[in-house]
C-alpha cells in the first residue's frame, strides 16, 4: 500500500534496490521522490526565439525565453517583452506581471497619458489613442492637486513678449523659446524674414556663413553619402558658433570638420571649410594660451597649412621631464590625459589614456597599461565583429590628449599632442602620406568610431558606412645627445577604415594599437660605416698578405687568373670576420647600453632601421659560408701518405711463380700497423675542442629555460623572467642575435678553455696521442695542404723496430721512460716531432711523378678488380713513395735535401714563410701541432663562428630558437658526415689503405 502511494518512480526505486550490492533501498527510494522528473533519456533543449521574432499579438517572455500570447485587447509594446492596451483601452491592474484591460465608455474614448483612466478629448485622439492638442497648446488631464478631469483641456501657451513660452517636446508644460527665436524676431515663431535652420532661427540680414555641402566622403575613392546628422546639424552649428560665439556649437561643428577627417578644399564649403572661415573672420577674437592656432570660443582643430611647420612643431621644443627606466622617481611612465567631449560639443570629462581609452582591443588592465611604460615598444593587434563595434559605439565621443608634465618650477603643466591624420586631404591630395614631414598638416582631435556620419535618412536608422580607426601609433623620439631622458613632442599618427555595412554579424576589421620609441640613428650608422671601411681596409691588406702566403706555398711567382680568385676567396673569409664582429659589438652595444641605463640616453632601432645590422649578418653567414665550404674541400683533398720504418727481420724461402723453384726473400712487413695509424688519422678527421650537441642544447637551454631571450625584448626591464599576467612587448632582432651570439661565444670559450685546461691534460688529447702512436708505430706521417708546402710528423721509432711482441713492446716503453735510448725527435737529442714543411718544386716534382703512378686506377678500392699488372705497379710505386719519402727524410738526395731551422715570430704572426725553398727544403719547428689545421680540430674558431651565424640567421627568419638550435645540430651533422666520408676516400686514395679497413 505504501509503495503504491509513491508512485510507479518509488516502485521501481524499491524493487531495483535490493539487487545492487551495498545500496540501501531507502537511498534509492529517496533519489526516486528528490528527483521525480528525472530519466536517462531527458533532453535540455529548447526553442531558440528572439524578441523580434514574435507576432504583434505576441511578447517574447523573459522567464521561459519564448514567446507568449497577449491577453485580451492587448498588444506587444514597442520593446516586444511586455503587453500594452489598445486604442480605447485602460488597465485595470497591472502588478508587473499580465496586466488587464478594460474597454472605456463611448462617452470617454481617450486614455490618459499614464493608461490608467478613460478621458474625454476635445481635439480628437492619436493612433494610440490619447487625446491630441493643436500645436504650441499642451494637454492637461488632471488639476493641481491631481484631480482627475472629466474633459482634457488644451492651453495654449503664451508666447507674447512677457512670456515668450511654447510647448516642450513631451507638450506637457510650457517652457521659455529658444533664446534665437527671440533675439531674431521677438517672439515664439521663426518668420519668412528669418532662417530657420537646426531648430534655430537667424537673421537674414546678417553676415550668414555660406551654405555648406552636407555630403560626407567614405571609401579609397571619395564615394559621396548625404548624412542626416550633416545635413541637420552642420549649418545650425556653423550659424550659431558663428552668431552668437556658442561654445558648444563650436564643438560641434569642429567635431562634424574631424569627422570629415580634417579635409578642406578650396572648392568645396564643407565642415572644415566652414570651420576655417569661422577661424579666419574672427581674429579679433584673440587666442588662448597665446596660441596662435587657438582661437578664442573655438577648439583647436590645426596647426595651420604653412610649409615646413609640421618639422618645426614636432623637432624645436624638447620636454623637461627626464624620463628614466630604473629611478624610483615617478618619470617611469608616460602621463597622457584627454579632454573628451560629444557629438554636440559638450565637454564630458578628463580621462586618463590608461585603462584603454584609446585601444580598441580589450584586454587586461595590466597589459593596457603597458603601452604607457616609458622605452616599451607596444604592439597590440586584435579583429573586432562589426555588431560590437555598432553595439558599443553608438555615438562618437573626441579626444584633445595633452602629455602631462613637470615644468622647470616643478608646475604641472600640459603638452598639447599632434596628429597625423594619414586620411585628411588638402585640395584632394594626402598630404600627410607624403615621405616628407615639411608637407604634413598636423591636427589635434581624433576619435576612434563614427557610427553616426554614415546613417542616411534617419539616425535612429542602421548606418551605411562606419569610420574606425584601424592603426593607431604614438611616436616618441629621444633628443639626441641627451644624457637624462629628454625627448621631443610625442605625435600620435591615426589611419581610419570606412566599413560598409552588409551583414554585421558576419563582418569583422583589424584594427592595431602601437607606441614606439625611435632616435636619431644617424650617428651610429656613421660610426658602423667607419668601422666597416677601417676593418675592410685591413682586411684586403690581410688578404694581400695570405694571398703572397699562398703563392709561396705553392712555389708559383706568377699573378694570375688563380691568383685572383684566391685573393677574392681570403678576402671572403676576412670580410666574414668583419661583418662578425661589427654585428657582434653593435649588438653587445644595443644590450648592455639599452638594458642597463637608468637616465635614458640611448632607445633601439626600430624595426626598420634594423634592415641594415639584418644585412650585415646575412653578409657574414654566406661569407663565412663560403671560407667554411672552402676549408672542407681543401681538408678532403691533401696529400697524405703514411712512411713506414720499419724493415723486415731476416729471410725466408719463397716460391716463385712460373719457376716451380724457391728462392730467397725478405720477411714481408705487416701492414697492420699502417691501417691502425690510418684508422686513428680518419678518427680525429672532424674531433673538435667542443661538445657540439652540449653547446647547442647548453644555449638552448640558458635562452629557454634560464629566460636570457627576455633581454631581447623591446622594454626597458632586464629581468630574465616575465609574469604570464603581464604585457610581452616584440623582440628586437638585434638584441636576438645580441644575447644568443654572446651566449654562443661565453659558452664555446668555456668549453675550449675545460677542454685546453683540465680534459687534454687529465683525460685524453688525441692530437698528441696521435703523434705518440705514429712513434709507437714507427709511422711517419707526411702531409702536403699545398703544392709546397706541408706538415710532417715524425714518427720513427727510437727502438728500430715496432713489429713486435708484448714483451718487447713493453720493456721498450720502459727504457724510453727511464731515458735509457734516445729521444723521439728528427734531430738528435731533440723532441720536436712535428714540422712545418716547405718543400723545394724539385722535391714536389718527384714526389708526383710517383703519387700519379700510385693514384693511376683512383684509389684502392677496385684493386679487385683490376688486373694483377696494375695491382703490381700500384705496389710498387707504394714502396716507391715510402723509400723515397725515408731517404728524404735521412737525407739521402743531396739534390733535394731539407734542413731544420725556427720560424721567425713575425713569419708565425703573419702566416708565411719569408725564406723561399729554391735549393733546399725547409722544415720549420712546430711544437704547436699545427697539422691540426688540416682537420676540424684546428678550424675551431671557424666552425664556431659558422654554428653561431646559422644559428643566428634561422633564428632572425624564424624568430624560434628552439627551431634554429635543431636546424643548427643537424647541419653539424650533416657537415660531418661530409667531411668523414669524403675525408675517408681521400685517405684511402692517396695512401693505399683500402676503405674496408678504414671504421
């Protein structure tokens, strides 16, 4: 009996419970009565109705979003979200919700003005049933004491000369005339003798402004549209201010002339042309503020037209206030303030530019806020929908902005601020487009929409045309040469975009904010050309220099075509060098001047201005790219071979081929040891002084993680993190490449310096390991980089021989560290080991003749191949090469014969040798291993510098550096893999050591 009152929901609550494990049937029975509507299969859909969609006898129903019908003898009010009576109808009650009508008797057909009661008209009734009045009579319903009257009275009010009253607009009480009406013709009425325009009346016998033209002008092409607001208000407002001095009619009509965009044409009576003619025929006036474009009663609206005013306005006066980025005075922001007034030319308010007043695009307070922070380049740009902006701005509100400041008696005073008003138009010309600031015609008012000007026919009605301000930018220029912050007038430069409107929902127009801070640059581009042309100059003497280098070295004394080509090929790679370091001190300069400063002396190049330093930097990438191309392809293609000392140990039987007979042989010598001296000449073929993945992933991760990419952005902090709430200004290209190439260059230094100080000594050097196996090999290394010149490392064995066992190997180890045998050197009782060579062309001549029989089937790798005569020829001219290259070396050719001196410091400076090779050869000592030229090792700098301009190039495309560390690591790769393979077929070629042995 108790289920069944609950319901089938409780029923069904009752019987499922018991089934589920650990529910309480009384839990289930309780959902059932607390939710009783609800299923698993409810829909929370409903109807979508606008207010407008409902029918005359419908209103849209504010609690259930819909539309509902109207009682009886009802219908929708003008709103559509409530019901009124009809015509003939009173209310009888009405308490906020449905409201009830009454039909009023036939002898009382008006309804009082409130709706509540039936009355009685004398004068007949409007379409919404009131009772109607003649004009200038008002309609009384009740008495003083708000007795209801039987019969509505019409009084007509007294507009004789003691009066001078008509009836308000709402015709319930008589107020007094317009005072026009009365100063012109001494009564209530405007007569046939008098203008009547705007709801004033005028004298015709006075001097009347012209007849101006109400057309407004929209649009790229000068489209022309008769505006209802122009063509109302414009001539009353010219009349009035021109009259009688109205203020706010002189507003008006400055606004209606700023509307029209500030343009004049001496052809055309427009607003502006209205306004000028205002300004020019009342100088007797006087001016405000001793302000020779501010007459007296009107606003200042120009500058005047005069040539070359606009430089004198915005570059003569420099502001007292010394701005400054770290002070704990109150110079840290720019303080800009606005006198706004309305579409009729009443003044509404002082409003501070913060908050947004002039940013269009909504965001935080914060952020907003931020476009007023002194040396901040702001950037703000956002798409707004059409229906907000006419949601939003249904009338035009203009803006006088006045910089506020401190004068020299620490009085607070106020800097007017010119516009740039890119739209105006002087005799049909867009003067203030012109590259030249002498042409500009300077404003001071501006406004950010105009909904009004563009509507047609009513002004009630949807515009045609909208006018926004799409790009709006504050310049502030520093003085030069200023050493505490001054700066010149700011000036504010303003485009408008007019909109057609069509469909506004689906319309939408970009509109962007900026400020930006600019500085004479012209002393610094000085400065760089300087140092360009001084570091050039040197540069081509440098190259002259390696240039007779070169030609030393390759044995040649002839200019020529070669000649040429490798003087423009050093002067590449010294003009790199240039463009790198000016790009690197110009940058360093911009941070650590910019960022560190207090009183502000020095602002950034803009974007614009850094097209040059962009330039500059791509110049030294592709030349550096050029000196590094050209350092690879002459490492991959040296003359290398590998002399071996060792000599065989006795004598063993050999048969004889063809003979069927033995004879008696030497012990051949294992070529193992030659592959393992090759093997470990391949292996530190591209061993540099860095880590190159530790270094890219080191920079990354101090620019990223760290937060140093902060100090590239273009503001005045130099803290290394940023709050997410606050405004991130743009990164400046230069102070990109600034924070990352000094990053790259701390970080490489520190790597060279772990590596040269701590990791060679303690750890491994493969340089000098190297040279310690050559001896321990008894292998001879000889390299030729040029024609005549090279690198020897020697490597003979003071032991005699290196074929041996364990045993051996290690008692001669022993003896050699308790100097029991002689030292390693090619000089007796000496150690230097490593040598420059410069060869005699006589030498060089032998040496080829036997390298093009050793080269003669390109390599060794297709002696497989190849037929056993050329397998023969090829080994012996291997022996060929090594005895001759070992009696070299013993000075066995009294014809070629080399002796051993020191190079000169100058000659080690200068990269050259002043001695010419012609009799005999020269090896030079060189206890600096500079063979390490010929591989990566000794390329360091290059290669760094190289990373470091990749690195930078793709960064200042990309603006990613995460992107240009991986696009930098890959093209190390990439590099070396290049370098080793092809490094790798040279090895094999030129000494016979087949790649299959080369890991």
């Amino acid at each position: 009996m108790a289920t069944a009152e609950l319901g089938p929901r409780a029923a069904m609550a009752v019987a499922w419970a018991p089934r589920q494990p650990g529910t309480p049937a009384a839990l289930a029975v309780l959902v059932a009565l607390v939710l009783p509507g609800f299923s698993a299969a409810q829909s929370f859909s409903l109807p979508f109705r606008r207010p407008e969609t409902c029918d005359h006898h419908q209103y849209f129903d504010v609690s259930s979003l819909s539309c509902a019908q109207c009682g009886a003898n009802q219908t929708r009010d003008p709103l559509g979200v409530s019901c009124v009576c009809l015509p003939g109808f009173r209310m009888v009650s009405n308490n906020g919700g449905p409201i009830i009508c009454e039909k009023c008797p036939e002898n009382m057909k008006g309804v009082t003005e409130d709706g509540w009661n039936c009355i009685s008209c004398p004068t007949g009734l409007t379409a919404e049933g009131r009772c109607q009045c003649p004009t200038d009579h008002i309609l009384v319903e009740r008495d003083t004491n708000g007795k209801l009257f039987s019969e509505a009275n019409c009084i007509l009010c007294d507009g004789s000369e003691n009066s001078f009253t008509a009836a308000n607009i709402f015709r319930n009480r008589c107020v007094r005339c317009e005072p026009t009406f009365i100063q012109t013709t001494k009564s209530c009425t405007c007569s046939e003798h008098a203008i009547l325009t705007g709801g004033l009346c005028f004298s015709n016998k006075g001097n009347f402004p012209p007849q101006a033209v109400t057309t407004w002008r929209y649009g790229q092409h000068g489209s022309l549209l008769n505006s209802e607001w122009f063509s109302k208000h414009l001539q009353s407002a010219a009349a009035a201010c021109w009259t009688y001095s109205n203020l706010t009619s002189c507003q008006a009509l400055g606004n209606m002339c700023v509307m029209n965009m500030n343009s004049w044409s001496s052809a055309t009576f427009d607003a502006c042309r209205l306004f000028r003619f205002i300004f020019e025929n009342t100088a007797g006036l006087g001016t405000v503020h001793s302000i020779p474009f501010w007459r007296q009663n009107l606003p200042w609206l120009f500058y005047g037209d005069q040539l070359g005013l606009a430089p004198q306005v915005l570059r003569t006066t420099q502001l007292s206030t010394n701005f400054n980025f770290k002070s704990q005075s109150q110079n840290l922001k720019l303080k800009f303030v606005a006198a706004s007034y309305d579409v009729r030319g009443n003044f509404l308010e002082w409003r501070t530019l913060e908050g947004g007043l002039l940013q269009l695009c909504p965001d935080t307070v914060i952020r907003l806020n931020a476009a007023y922070n002194f040396g901040t380049t702001y950037q703000q740009n956002c798409e707004i929908p059409i229906s907000k902006i006419l949601t939003d701005f249904t009338s035009p509100v203009f803006y006088d902005v006045y910089l506020e400041y401190t004068n020299e008696n620490q009085e607070q005073h106020l800097w007017a601020i010119p516009i740039l008003n890119l739209n105006l138009q002087h005799n049909e010309i867009f003067v203030n487009q012109d590259s030249s600031s002498a042409k500009w015609l300077l404003t001071r008012r501006l406004f950010l929409v105009d909904t009004l000007s563009g509507r047609e026919s009513d002004l009630g009605s949807r515009p045609r045309v909208i006018r926004i301000a799409s790009k709006l930018t504050m310049s502030i220029s520093l003085i030069p040469n200023t050493n505490s912050g001054n700066i010149y007038p700011p000036l504010i430069t303003v485009a408008y975009q007019d909109v057609e409107i069509q469909d506004p929902e689906s319309q939408s127009v970009m509109v962007s904010f900026s400020v930006r801070y600019e500085m004479n640059q012209e002393e610094a581009h000085t400065q760089t050309n300087i140092a360009l042309g001084v570091l050039g100059g040197l540069a081509v003497l440098w190259s002259l220099l390696k240039t007779a280098g070169w030609k030393r070295r390759i044995g040649s004394p002839m200019v020529d075509l070669q000649t040429v080509m490798k003087f423009l090929m050093y002067y590449a790679e010294d003009l790199a060098n240039v463009f790198f370091i000016i790009t690197t001190g110009t940058g360093l300069y911009w941070l650590i001047f910019f960022k560190a400063q207090k009183a502000v002396s020095v602002l950034l190049p803009m974007l614009g201005q850094e097209e040059s330093f962009v330039t500059y930097v791509g110049c030294a990438f592709a030349l550096k790219t050029l000196q590094f191309l050209h350092k690879l392809v002459s490492q991959v293609t040296i003359d290398i071979f590998l002399i071996d000392w060792e000599r065989p140990k006795g004598k063993v039987l050999k048969a004889v081929e063809g003979e069927g007979g033995l004879r008696s042989a030497a012990v051949p010598v294992s070529i193992w040891r030659t592959y393992f001296v090759a093997n470990e000449w391949n292996e530190i073929q591209t061993v540099r002084k860095i880590n190159p993945l530790l270094q890219v992933l080191t920079v990354l991760f101090f620019l990223e993680v760290v937060g140093f990419k902060n100090l590239a952005l273009m503001d005045s902090s130099s803290s290394l993190s940023r709050s997410t709430s606050s405004y991130i200004a743009s990164y400046s290209r230069i102070l990109r490449y600034a924070v990352s190439t000094a990053l790259w260059i701390v970080i490489g230094i520190m790597q060279i310096m772990f590596f040269a100080i701590f990791y060679e000594r303690f750890i491994e050097d493969k340089i000098r390991q190297f040279v310690d196996l050559c001896s321990m090999s008894n292998i001879s290394v000889f390299l030729l980089s040029h024609k005549c010149f090279g690198y020897y490392i020697h490597g003979r064995s003071v032991h005699g021989h290196a074929d041996t066992d364990m045993e051996e190997m290690n008692m001669n180890l022993k003896r050699e560290a308790e100097n029991l045998c002689s030292q390693r050197g090619l000089l007796p009782n000496t150690d230097g080991q490593t040598f420059q060579m410069s060869i005699s062309n006589k030498t060089r001549q032998h040496y080829d003749r036997i390298h093009e029989t050793l080269t003669r089937k390109n390599g060794p790798a297709r002696l497989l191949s190849s037929s056993e005569t050329t397998f023969e020829q090829s080994v012996k001219a291997y022996h060929a090469m090594n005895k001759f290259l070992g009696s070299f070396i013993d000075h066995v050719h009294k014809e070629m014969d080399y002796f051993v001196k020191d190079k000169l410091l100058l000659e080690r400076i200068l990269g050259m040798e002043f001695i010419e090779p012609v009799e005999k050869s020269i090896f030079y000592n060189d206890e600096n291993y500079s063979f390490s030229e010929v591989l990566y090792y000794g390329n360091e700098a290059t290669i760094l510098i190289f990373d470091i301009l990749f690195f930078s190039v793709v960064d200042l495309a990309s603006q990613n550096f995460v992107l240009a560390a991986f696009l930098t690591y890959l093209q190390q790769e990439v590099f070396r893999f290049i370098r080793n393979t092809i490094g790798r077929r040279n090895l094999a070629s030129k000494t016979l050591v087949d790649q299959r042995f080369l890991i």
